[in-house]
C-alpha cells in the first residue's frame, strides 16, 4: 500500500524524512499538504503585492501571531535559527558567557549561541518529560551563566513554572525554542511568552510551514522591542527630522541599534507571512488531530510494556511534533537497533532515530563540546526512536505500524 503522503520524490533529507521505495510506510517530507487557500494567499502577493517584503502582510502577520499567542511582541524572521541568534544578541550574550542548553535537542537550538561565543553547557533531560530538567539547570548554574534555553522538544512543554523561578532567583535569560511548539501551553499560556524571548519555526517539517523556511521572535520588553526591526534588516532606519528635500542625503539611515552591534538580515517575504497568516487558522484543527493520533497510538500500544512515552508536565498541552518512543528490550537482551533492524527488513516501516546527543555530533567535540554530564539522557537515548509521523495517518496505517512494532517485539522476545 501506499501511503497517506506518499511521493515520487526520492530521499533527500538527510534527517531521514521523504518517500523510499520499498517500504509500507516511510517519513514524509511535510506534515500536510497546503490548503487552496493557503495557495491562494501566496497567489495574491505574487499577483498584487507592491513589494515582496517588509510590507503589509508582515505586519499582518505579527499581529496574527501575537494575537494567537498571547505575545506581547511578535517579529517575522527567515527561520527559527536566527530567531535564537536574535534572542541571543538581545539576551547580551558573548565571549566568556555560559549558555545552558538540552544535550537532547536539534542542532539548532545550540549553534547561535555558540556562535555568538558563548560556552555551551549541556543540561540532562527529565526522565519523565523528556524536556530540559530543571533540576539539572540549577545544578549547571555557574556565575558565568548568563542564559538558558529552555527547548519544547517534540512539541511537549518544558516546565516552565520551575524554569522561571530559578531564573528568576539567579537573575538569567529565559530563551524559549518553540520550534516545534506553536499551540502549546501550560495552563492556558502559550510557549514562547514565559521567558523573555520565543522562537518558532515554521520549517516543512512543521505542522504550520511557510514554504519550507520562516521563523517568529516573540518579545516580552518594549524597550528591547523597539529595536529589533532595525537589527533583523541591516540597521535600515528613516533619517530623522525634516529633510529639505526628501533625497537628501539618502532614502535611509543605517544604524546598528546596539552599541558595537553589527545588524544583521533576518527578514521574511511577503508571500510567507501571506501564507502564515492563512495558516494560523489551521493550527488548532491540525494539532488536534495529531494529539488524536497520538492516543490511538498509545492505546494500541498499552499492553506493551516495552514501549514507553514522554509525560506532558501538570497543565500542560501537548502538539506531538515528532513520534519519539522509547524501548526497552533489556529483560530478552535486545536493544533499539534489533528492533529497527525487524521493523524495516521485515515489516516494512522505516522509523528514523533523530536529535542524536549534541555533544556527540563531531561539531561540538570540534568546538570544544564533546563532553556532557548528562546521565539520564546518556542511558535512555541509545533506545529512542521515531515513528513515521504527519497530519492525517489512517486508522490503517496507525493498524499497521502498531501491529508490526508489537508483532517485532514478539519476534525479539522468541530470539
């Protein structure tokens, strides 16, 4: 059979999504496929749009996405990544800071930082939540510490509550990565407006994508806020005061906002913010039928001791970005690799084992990052994995990967 979102697109990601010959079911490269409306919102721009950026539909879009998530102030930039780039000038982050970040998180929730200067200290992962700990926050404070980003990884909020209350007493940044977040929050609060910097995504791989790439800052001080216009697009200001003639001497200023801060270009098109305005209708709906998914899953999977998920911290919503598992075959002396090794060769489901330790990567051992203490995450990661995952899997599909993982453990367990 085929799959809801199969292609004829070759494997091209190197995270493993898109569709493989040979298998029952695969990744997708997208979580859903656009609405005509949404096409049509980008039609509109390219048709009649005076300008491609920095126009109406980015301002539209701020507003829609601040309305939506209670932020006091939203900015539309080219991805996620510089989103955190921003939120990292904006926090004072450089040479001689330490910046605490999740061992168990995407690549990009540590690079800006790093790049910036900083030194990276990784922080282990709750055992239950699979979210930054905070008690290993607390336990990594030094007095070079100047922020943490607290990462909503997989679409579960991290614990915001605690988070807060140590950054609070020791007088840090709170950078939240909510890349794969949007519509999630803990009671009532949306992600992204606890700390005092937000960074959505809105990547392909994103339940909402604003054609492949686009990213949100949300900002909770004014002052702070009146600034990052003029950072996100090269230091462009109006000359002040009254011009004898309009030209004189230029159509702008540059001025870089900061005191010995380049600016930089972050911005986003117009047909993006188009499209991301169209999408945020959709969010809700979407969400709920992946958190749908979600519970047919765990509820097939109930009488499988073997396979465990992540806990969702008190008055939590949940949006289940990625499907990541955990298993464990120790009793039978077998691990997550036989267990891929039979769901692919002989039942044909292509799972994908993702957000590799960051301190494994080669980067980070280059940077100086190779080592952790990480103790929980150095222990449960080994047995991780990803179910294929998008918007829209059938009860069939849902059948199917379900029976196969419990009918491979069977096998696992006969030797």
């Amino acid at each position: 059979m085929t799959t809801a979102m199969e292609t004829t697109e070759k494997l091209s990601d190197p995270s493993g999504r898109g569709f493989v010959d040979g298998y029952r079911i695969t990744f997708p490269q997208r979580q859903h496929a656009y609405t005509e409306a949404e096409i049509a919102a980008v039609v509109d721009v390219m048709r009649n749009a005076e300008g491609q950026t920095q126009g109406p539909y980015l301002e539209k879009f701020e507003a829609d996405f601040a309305e939506f998530t209670g932020a006091n102030f939203a900015f539309g930039v080219s991805n996620c990544t510089n989103a955190l780039k921003l939120a990292g000038i904006f926090s004072g982050v450089g040479p001689g800071d330490e910046v605490i970040v999740p061992g168990y998180t995407y690549c990009a929730s540590a690079i800006p930082f790093g790049d910036l200067g900083a030194d990276l200290v990784w922080a282990d992962i709750h055992p239950e939540t699979w979210t930054i700990d905070p008690d290993d926050i607390e336990r990594k404070i030094t007095p070079r510490t100047k922020a943490i980003v607290a990462v909503h990884l997989l679409g579960l909020p991290a614990d915001m509550r605690r988070i807060m209350d140590i950054a609070d007493r020791h007088g840090l940044k709170v950078i939240e990565d909510c890349a794969q977040a949007l519509d999630c929050t803990i009671d009532g609060q949306h992600v992204g407006t606890f700390g005092d910097f937000g960074c959505f995504s809105f990547h392909a791989a994103k339940t909402m994508t604003t054609l492949g790439e686009g990213g949100m800052l949300t900002v909770k001080d004014a002052d702070i806020a009146a600034r990052v216009p003029g950072i996100r697009h090269n230091g462009l200001a109006a000359i002040p005061g009254p011009r004898e003639r309009y030209w004189v001497p230029a159509m702008s200023n540059v001025d870089s906002f900061l005191d010995e801060q380049w600016p930089q270009n972050f911005c986003l098109g117009e047909a993006q913010c188009a499209l991301g305005s169209e999408e945020l209708k959709s969010i809700v709906p979407n969400n709920e039928l992946l958190i749908e998914q979600d519970l047919k899953i765990r509820a097939a999977l109930a009488d499988t001791p073997e396979i465990t998920f992540p806990q969702v911290v008190e008055g939590g919503r949940y949006v289940v970005h990625q499907y990541v598992m955990h298993f464990d075959g120790s009793a039978f002396g077998k691990d997550r690799n036989d267990l891929l090794d039979l769901l692919t060769a002989k039942y044909g489901i292509r799972s994908i084992v993702q957000y590799y330790p960051l301190y494994r990567f080669p980067l980070f051992q280059k940077m100086g990052y190779g080592e952790a203490d990480t103790p929980f995450l150095e222990k449960w990661w080994d047995d991780s994995f990803s179910f294929p995952w998008w918007c829209g899997i059938t009860d069939e599909e849902i059948e199917i990967m379900t029976s196969s993982l419990k009918a491979a453990i069977a096998d696992l367990k006969a030797g």
